[in-house]
C-alpha cells in the first residue's frame, strides 16, 4: 500500500512556538529523543463565541490544494495498492474548536457542531473528487478518519454517535463507493460499540486495530465481524514494536495473520503509523513475518 494525497497549504506561525495548519488547528512541537513531535493546543475556533463568527471563519476551500502530482505517483507507485486522503469530519473539527468546546457543543449548541462537521464534510467531498479525476481512477482505498475511542473506551455514547458523527460518516462513505473506491476508516482506541454501527454505514476496512480490551482482541473482532469487515493493523505500538523483539513482533505478526488473515481480510500493520522509538528491525519483522 502507498498513501497519496494532494499537496496542502503550508502552516504558518502563529504565535510564539505555536503553528496553525490551513484548518485552524493549533499545535506546537515538542522535543524529543527522535525529534519534533507535533502536540495539539486549543485550535483557533476555542473561543469563538457565535455561530455566526464560527461560519465566517476563512475556511479553506478544495482548490487551494494542488492536485497536480497525483497522476505521476500512481504511475510510479503501480504495482502497490494506493490510499488516498485525509479526511475527517468530526474528529478534526473537534481540534480546530478545541475539544472540550466540541464536547460541550453537543449538549448545548448542537447547530454549532452540525455547521462545523458539514463544512469538512463538504470539503472533502470535493477533494475526493478532484483526487478521483486527477487519478483516472485509480485509487483502491480513500481514507475516512475521526477518532471514537479512548484507552478505555468510546469517547461519545451511540446517541451522539449517531446525531454528529454518523450522518457526515455516510456521505463520505456512499461518496468513495461512488468513486469505484472502498473505505478504510481510521479510529483508535477501544471502539467495540461502535464496529457494528460502521458496517452499517459501509466501511469496508477497518484501522488501526488498536489492541486494548476484550472488545478489540483479534479472536473476538474476527468471530463477530469478519465475514463482513476487513482489518488493517492489530500490532502493537505502544509496547510491542518499540519495546520487543524481532522475534516477538513476528510472533505477533503470525498471530495476527492466523486470526484475522483466516479466510482473506487482513492487512498487516502497526497499530497506528510507526513511531520514530520503532527499531528498523522491528518494522521489517512485521512484514517479514506478512509476506
């Protein structure tokens, strides 16, 4: 698999030590052993205090990103299964309003939290669009992405999962299906409650797979739903891959292939993107172990 996607207008300073991308999302990079490391601040809606100034903010449209290289990377990239995008239509709204306005929105301001999510929802529509053109089609998966769970948890009950999340979920859904595409929908942590909600909608390959708790063991996700969701991950990233050894990860990477490679619909994969602490040696034993 590659991960394409159009070239996005660059960040710029905002304030001291503090970026903010074309979005309005607001972070600083905070050092570490490996590098910078991107770490999110309240975005630029935090204290907006209307839904009018919410609606006036310069929201960024579709043809400020350039679309011109996509053709060339799939040429170059013809032998491998191509993902495109990044789109998100909650989770990324939450950032750029900041998250504890998001939360509170959804009880007290409904209107405010259904104006921002179809405002990404429309951009990236279109976006998938100009990527589909632009591609002649040739893109296997269009990534969907909002994040619905914690370490321990979901992080919004089934009720608000429904109102503001899962209506802007099935116009990106019934979108990318009508691109010839199919959906690998993004969420971390413990998302249990919503999997059968997500087949609903149409997500065709779930990721990352994220390891914690009964709900997203392999042997569970697989009996429950494996003749009618596909998987994309399951590896540890928090101990496992930055921790362990070659000969534990492809241990790991065998289970995981047995369990929910039985049968077809499993794609290897880190639970989340490799980290920068992830030994080299480490990612190639969970493809070695994969191929």
């Amino acid at each position: 698999m590659r991960h394409l996607n159009a070239i996005e207008p660059n960040e710029r300073v905002f304030g001291e030590g503090v970026y903010q991308n074309f979005w309005g999302e607001r972070y600083v990079y905070q050092l570490t052993p490996w590098g910078p490391m991107r770490e999110d601040v309240p975005g630029a809606l935090a204290h907006t205090e209307s839904l009018r100034e919410l609606e006036s903010f310069a929201w960024p449209e579709p043809g400020q990103m350039d679309y011109s290289r996509l053709g060339e990377l799939c040429r170059a990239y013809d032998e491998f299964a191509l993902v495109y995008g990044f789109a998100d239509v909650w989770q990324r709204p939450a950032l750029v309003r900041g998250w504890e306005g998001m939360f509170v929105d959804m009880v007290e301001r409904p209107d405010w939290v259904h104006s921002l999510c179809r405002r990404f929802t429309a951009f990236y529509r279109e976006d998938y669009d100009r990527a589909a053109e632009a591609t002649g089609g040739r893109i296997d998966l269009y990534l969907l992405i909002s994040d619905l769970g914690s370490q321990h948890g979901p992080l919004l009950s089934l009720t608000m999962f429904r109102q503001f999340v899962a209506p802007y979920l099935k116009e990106m859904i019934d979108q990318i299906h009508s691109l010839g595409g199919r959906v690998l929908f993004h969420s971390c942590g413990a998302i249990g409650p919503f999997i059968p909600e997500l087949i609903q909608l149409g997500v065709d390959v779930l990721d990352p797979v994220q390891p914690i708790g009964a709900d997203m063991a392999p042997k569970r996700l697989k009996a429950d739903f494996g003749d009618r969701l596909s998987f994309h991950g399951g590896i540890d990233m928090q101990q496992l891959l930055p921790f362990g050894t070659p000969e534990q990860v492809r241990a790991e990477a065998r289970r995981y292939c047995a369990i929910l490679g039985k049968d077809g619909g499993y794609i290897v994969g880190p639970a989340h993107l490799f980290q920068p602490d992830v030994p080299p040696e480490n990612v190639l034993a969970v493809y070695s172990e994969g191929a």
